[in-house]
C-alpha cells in the first residue's frame, strides 16, 4: 500500500487528523521563508502528542551542516529531507536518513539523481524559485523514470481529486500532499485530509 506523507504541518490539530486518518508521515518545514515554517521549538512540543509509528520528517533548504544535524538530533527526527540545492556530498554527513527532493525538469534532472544515495526521492514539480508546496502538477512520466533510481515519493499538485490517477500513473512508494489539502498556507482542511489520504490508501 502507498505511503501518504502530510507535509506543511504548522499545528497539533491538522498534525492529529492527519494521524486519525492514516498518514504515515508528517513534514515539518524548517525553511524560514517558506509560508508553512514551524520553529523546532513548536515542532518538538507538538511531536509528543504523536504516536512513534507516524514518520517526523524535518524539511531543510540550504540549511548549514550544524543546524540541520542540531534539529535533527533534538527533535528525534526519523528523517531530514533536504528540498534544496544541496550536494550529495553534503547529504551523506548526516546520522539521521535523509530524503533528496528533485524538481524535475527534464532528463538531465534524473541523470542527477544517479549521484545520491538516499532512503527516499521526493520528485516535485518545478517552479523557479520555489522550493516545493507550488501546487502546480509535476511531470509523471519524469517521475516514472526517476523509480531507476530508487523509491520515490510523488509530490505537486496532487489532490484529492487526482491523487488515485497519479498513484496509478507512476506507482510511487509514496504520495507527499501539502496545498492540496489545505485551507490556507499551513492550515489544513479536514475533510480534504481524509478524503486524499482515504483515496490513496485505496489504490489497489
């Protein structure tokens, strides 16, 4: 069964629906300029009222070393996933796992993807300047090729609407949703919530 990843969470609640309805993982944005940026102070407080079976997953961009491995460390993240333009070099210093986010562009962005060595790919859409949580769909047929390289996680654009097509299309290890849910910027909507994670979770 696809692995639902709830990315963008800023508060307990949406963070305890996401839970209530299935997800697998929560993404916690350290990116201070993203509009779904938590502080780790607020993410650690709110972790403790989560269960250990659901994935802490903190997302970095260009974030130094220390930081990230401080972060990391405090809050017991299972994974640090970095959505930036960080080297592979960088990525492999860390004790914690890692994912890598690729915004796929063309056939020379999975030629890139030959050189890391990570647990998950996080394959998004491209959209200059912007680090994820674009809305805007991602190319599938990109993302089908990119599984050469290793399990993947589908992410942009997806919806309630379109996230069974997607599932079908590429056939990810997992589905990682943040605008598609939401009600603003890091407020989630629970009937959206329920309805994206019950219908990837029925894909057959």
């Amino acid at each position: 069964m696809v692995k639902v990843k709830i990315c963008g969470i800023t508060n307990l609640d949406d963070a305890l629906d996401a839970v209530e309805f299935g997800a697998d993982a929560l993404g916690f944005n350290f990116w201070p300029d993203s509009p779904r940026f938590i502080q780790p102070g607020q993410a650690k407080k709110m972790m403790e009222d989560l269960p250990p079976s659901v994935w802490r997953v903190g997302v970095f961009v260009n974030e130094a070393y220390e930081k990230v491995r401080d972060i990391a460390v405090d809050l017991a993240l299972d994974y640090v996933q970095f959505h930036g333009d960080e080297l592979p070099s960088y990525c492999d210093q860390f004790a914690t796992p890692h994912w890598k986010g690729f915004r796929l562009r063309s056939e020379a962005d999975l030629e890139l993807m030959k050189k890391y060595h990570c647990d998950y790919f996080l394959v998004d859409s491209c959209i200059e300047k912007m680090y994820g949580g674009t809305g805007v769909t991602g190319n599938w047929e990109l993302a089908r090729k990119a599984k050469e390289f290793g399990k993947i996680f589908l992410a942009g654009g997806l919806t309630p609407e379109n996230v069974q097509t997607a599932i079908r299309v590429v056939q990810p290890a997992g589905v990682d949703v943040a605008t598609g849910v939401e009600e603003t910027p890091g407020r989630k909507n629970r009937f959206k919530l329920e309805e994206f994670i019950t219908k990837a979770k029925g894909v057959s």
